[in-house]
C-alpha cells in the first residue's frame, strides 16, 4: 500500500515526469520539485554554477520559464576591511602555524617563485581574513595559473594580486569549502567547454575571446540558449550591421530570453519573421587546447594533490 506524508498535495503531469525520468538528472528534477513548490520552498543552498546547470537542463526539456529560475544565494557577509598584518605577524604565523607555513610553501612551488614579504601578507589575508582553507586557496590558485596562461599563453605566472581579486569573488559567491570549490570548478571547466563550441557561431576563430566578450558568452550560455539559436541571433547581428555587434547580438538575445525562446524552433515557432531554420553547415569547434585550455583531468589531478598535501601538513601540526 502506497503512503505519503501529512500535509499538502504537489503534483506534476505525466509528461514532465517522463521527460525527468528520461534526463535521468537528479539536481534537475530536484529544482523541479523547487519550482512547483513555489515560495514554500526550502532554499536548496546551491551554489549559483550548480543551480543554473540544473535550471539550464529545465528549460531545455521546455519544463521551466525564463523568468522563474531562482534568484542567488545572498553573498556571505565580510568584515569592514582586512587588518593590517605586520611582518612580525607573519613571521610568527610562519613559525607556529604548520598549515599557513605548508601553504606557503606550496604556492611558491605553483607559482615558480618565492613570496615576498607583501605576497605573503596577501596570502594570509585569504588565510586568515576570508578564512579560506589553505586546500581552496590552492584550487583557486591552480585555476587563476590556468586562466593566466590560457589569456596569454606560455609558462607565465599570475601575480598575487589577481588571485586575491579571484579569491574575493569566490568568497562572494559562497565558494568556501573544498566541496564547494571542487563544484565551482567543475562548472567553470563545464562553461569553458561550451564556451570553445560557441566561439566559431560568434566569429571568433583562432584567438581566445577578450574579457567584455567572455562575458557575454556567459550570460548566453547560462540563459540556456542552444548553439542554433546563437548562430541565428548572430547571423541577424551581422545582416544588420555589417560585422559584429556584441551588445546588439545581445539586444536581440534578451528579448528572446525574456520570451523563454532559447533554440532557433523556438524562435521560428513564436515569429514568422525568423527564418525556420538556423544557418546552413555545421559549425566545427575550436580543437581541444587550441586556446591553451588544461584538461579537466589536470584540474583534478590538483584537487587531489592539494587534499593529499593538507592531509600531510595537518599530521605534521598535530
């Protein structure tokens, strides 16, 4: 005999149930139950890469709207501002804390270099200030050193400072754990490889996308539009305007997005103005490292290697 619990009924139709089954996505179907709850709903405490792949996979099986995903997490407060370390303090963090000191060493193997006293001081800040364990310190920078070298190519190294502005992002965004972080990073590499598919339906070929353009491209992706709907919106960009034009390619992209049109069937079936088909060809994708992109594999490789080397410096404190 079937049982449920006290309480209201939710239901869904039998449709949206077997489009789930087939997805076979257990955060899709999650965020679905999310949804027909509606403002009843317990936040699910997602970070926003988890969520938006889960609302993504929704609107793609044409079970959610565009204008229903979830609002983000409210960001994790942060002090007033950062203290001002001296150089006592961290000679004595150094000394008397075997995880910092460990770090320490550590980012100076990754970065090629050893840390300045001021490069120092920036690392404690993340370590103590932001209070993030030495473990994401170490993804996050794995991932700014990929980043760096993917921009501007060959064995370079980036600069403290642009791993502090990373780190404050990811602490922003709630990514603060080693779990979070490992999630956060599987979204990124996630968004970087739809990225190299899209880059040929925008034009770019042969060069990485400079920084105002991988924006754009990831406010489309994120919005769940499909490659055809892009190379339509594109191809419309540039009949009308003679080459390029991010932000009108936008304007156009926006609209649909705001009407949960996100294919180019989509678009055909709600404008007749739009032609019925996306453009002609398939469009071959940028080759796997062409744009000096690591491997998902070395991503995890260094996950591993910094949980197995916090794992080490923790014994050795105790």
């Amino acid at each position: 005999m079937n049982e449920t619990l006290p309480g209201g009924i939710l239901s869904m139709t039998g449709e949206a149930a077997d489009r789930l089954l087939r997805l076979g996505d257990g955060d899709a179907a999650l965020l679905y139950l999310h949804l027909l709850r509606g403002a009843q709903a317990a936040p699910l405490g997602w970070d926003q890469g988890r969520r938006s792949a889960a609302f993504r996979k929704l609107l793609e099986l044409g079970l959610a709207r565009a204008e229903q995903e979830p609002a983000p997490p409210a960001s994790p407060p942060e002090p007033e501002a950062p203290p001002e370390y001296s150089t006592a303090d961290l000679t004595r963090e150094l000394e008397q804390d075997p995880v910092f000191s460990g770090l320490a060493g550590e980012m100076e193997r990754r970065l090629g270099r050893l840390l300045s006293t001021a490069d120092l001081r920036t690392l404690y800040t993340l370590y103590d200030y932001l209070d993030l364990p030495a473990e994401v310190i170490l993804m996050l920078t794995t991932w700014c050193v990929q980043e760096f070298r993917r921009k501007y190519g060959g064995e370079r190294w980036p600069r403290m400072a642009q791993i502090r502005q990373e780190a404050f992002r990811w602490h922003r965004q709630g990514v603060t754990t080693a779990e979070a972080a490992e999630a956060h990073l599987r979204a990124l590499t996630a968004l970087q490889d739809r990225e190299r598919e899209v880059l040929p339906l925008v034009g770019i070929t042969g060069r990485a996308p400079v920084e105002r353009e991988r924006k754009y491209l990831a406010q489309w992706i994120g919005q769940g539009f499909q490659n055809d709907a892009l190379a339509l919106a594109y191809e419309k960009t540039v009949m009308r305007k003679g080459s390029m034009d991010w932000s009108y390619m936008n304007g156009i992209l926006r609209r649909w997005h705001e009407k949960g049109l996100h294919t180019a069937g989509q678009v055909a079936a709600a404008d007749s103005d739009y032609p019925r088909r996306a453009p002609g060809g398939t469009v071959t994708a940028t080759p796997p490292g062409a744009l000096h992109q690591p491997p998902a594999s070395q991503v995890r490789e260094d996950m591993e290697r910094a949980r197995r080397l916090m794992e080490e410096m923790k014994r050795k404190g105790e």
